[in-house]
C-alpha cells in the first residue's frame, strides 16, 4: 500500500515521503496514528508542500544542530535512578527520562521521540545514547545512571 508520511517514523521516512508499507502495518498502525495518510494523485500537491515547508526548516536549523551537537557532546549527562539489590534498576531508563536529564544538565530542550537507545539500559554504568537532531546531525550523548541517593 502507498502512503504519504505525514510525521517522521524511524526506518521509514520522513513526512512528505512517499512509501510503500504491507496493508496492515499501514492500517492498523499508520493511518490510526496519524502518521500517515493514503497516496492519491491530489496527494502528489500535498508531498510537494511538506517536502518544500520540511527543506526551508532543515536550512534554518542545520546550524543551530551542529551547535546543539557541540553542547550535548561535551557534557556527560548524569541519571539518578531507583535501584535494587546488585545495581539493577526497577524498570529501565526511557527515552523521556534521557531528555528531561539533558535538559537539566545542558538546559537544551530534546524532543524524546529524538533518543535512540540502543539497548535497554537496566543496571547501573555509563552508556552511549543517540540523539537525531537533524537529517544530517546526530549527537551522541554520554549517560552517567547511578542510584539515587
């Protein structure tokens, strides 16, 4: 089925592109969510203005990414979390906690979709967090987590 993205999806696009999902990945999760719509030959205007609208905005923040990437990477980012016996932590550290941590340690606001965690993080140490700033940047964040006190 062809669909024209209308908000970014990890592995597939980015709004304005034109894919071609299995029926059922673009009903049930696609469409319902809002990510994408159906492609029609109307819809070929509509990719044409997010396509332009999405490059005057890559332009502008492409430069501001790089200076954000010099912040995040130069501050190591320290989480303190619940943790049981041995250093194993309840639950695991979420995408969400990462951005709230670098805002209070950079004071720059991430957006939490933005974190790419590797693996699950479920114990205590130091980890390495990717975060998609732009098309073309991608900062790696260093991520002290360490029990509360």
């Amino acid at each position: 089925m062809k669909l024209i993205l209308t908000q970014e999806v990890t592995g597939l696009g980015a709004p304005g592109d034109v894919v071609d999902v299995k029926d059922g990945y673009a009903r049930n999760y696609l469409v319902p969510r809002g990510l994408a719509t159906g492609w029609t030959k109307g819809g070929e205007k509509q990719v044409a203005s997010i396509r332009a609208a999405r490059a005057s905005r890559e332009l502008a923040s492409l430069d501001e990414a790089k200076v954000v990437k010099q912040r995040l990477e130069s501050n190591p980012v320290k989480l303190q979390v619940r943790t049981g016996t041995g250093g194993r932590l309840f639950g695991s550290v979420t995408p969400s906690l990462v951005a709230s941590a670098v805002k209070d340690a950079t004071g720059t606001s991430i957006d939490h979709r933005k974190v790419e965690i590797g693996n699950a993080i479920r114990s205590t140490g130091e980890y390495t967090v990717q975060v998609r700033l732009h098309p073309e940047v991608s900062a790696s964040i260093d991520v002290q987590v360490v029990p509360e006190a």
